[in-house]
C-alpha cells in the first residue's frame, strides 16, 4: 500500500513538474505575459504531445538519478581521507554543479520539443519595428 502510495504521489509530483516547466518555455518563447494562460497552453501542448514529452521527462529523469547516484557512491568515501575537508567541498562543489547542468539539459530538451513541435520562427519572434520617415525627409 505504502509504494502504490508513494507512485501516485511522484506521478503527481513529475506531473506538476512537466506542467510548470513547459509553461515556463512558452512563458519565454511566446513572450507571454501571463502565466495562468502558459499553464493553460502548456497543458494543452503535453495533452497532444503525451508520448514526446513523457519520454522526454524519463530520459532527463534517468539522467538527474545517475547524478544522484554518483553522488551517493562518492559523498560518502570523500571524507575518509587526510585532505578530506577540501576533497568533501569539491565533491559538493561538482554535485552542485552537476544539478544545475541536469535542470538546464531539462529546460533545454523541453525547449527543443516545443519548437520542434509547434514554434516555429515567424511564430516565436516579435516583428522588428520599421520607424517612419522622419518629417525633414519630406522638406528635402
């Protein structure tokens, strides 16, 4: 009871996270001002893309528990040694980093799926302004 239990609360959890991440991306692609109605399209967006973006959000899953799980093999034998106060703050120092390249290939692979699936560059980028003609133009 207690794993069906803690399965439907990850699957929640993965679920809000996907949700608010591609609302994220289109908040920043679209240039959308608000985010009740990137939510909305995000929703929208993974209900047509189911398989893309759970596919998706397993491999960079996969890849955020591989840093954990290096993590955990090394954490623990970095301070068994004499320099053990410096070898300790470089592990964490690589772990951090590590997490931060994790959700930015996360961020990165959502972004891709969404312009390849639905942007593309007329739809994505503001027209650039054409000023007009000033009024000295005119008197020459």
């Amino acid at each position: 009871m207690r794993l069906a239990l803690y399965l439907v609360f990850g699957g929640l959890v993965a679920a809000c996270a996907t949700v608010f991440d591609y609302a994220k991306v289109r908040a920043v692609v679209e240039d959308r001002r608000s985010m009740l109605s990137a939510i909305a399209e995000a929703i929208g967006f993974i209900g047509r893309n189911a398989a893309p973006a759970a596919s998706m959000f397993l491999a960079n899953f996969g890849l955020f528990a591989i840093v954990v799980g290096l993590y955990a093999i090394v954490a623990p034998g970095a301070g068994r040694t004499g320099a053990s106060m410096w070898l300790g703050f470089a592990v964490g120092q690589l772990y951090v980093v590590a997490r931060l390249w994790v959700k930015l290939v996360f961020w990165a692979s959502e972004t891709a799926l969404f312009q390849s699936r639905l942007a593309h560059a007329g739809y994505v980028t503001r027209v650039d302004p054409v000023w007009p003609e000033s009024p000295a133009a005119d008197a020459i």
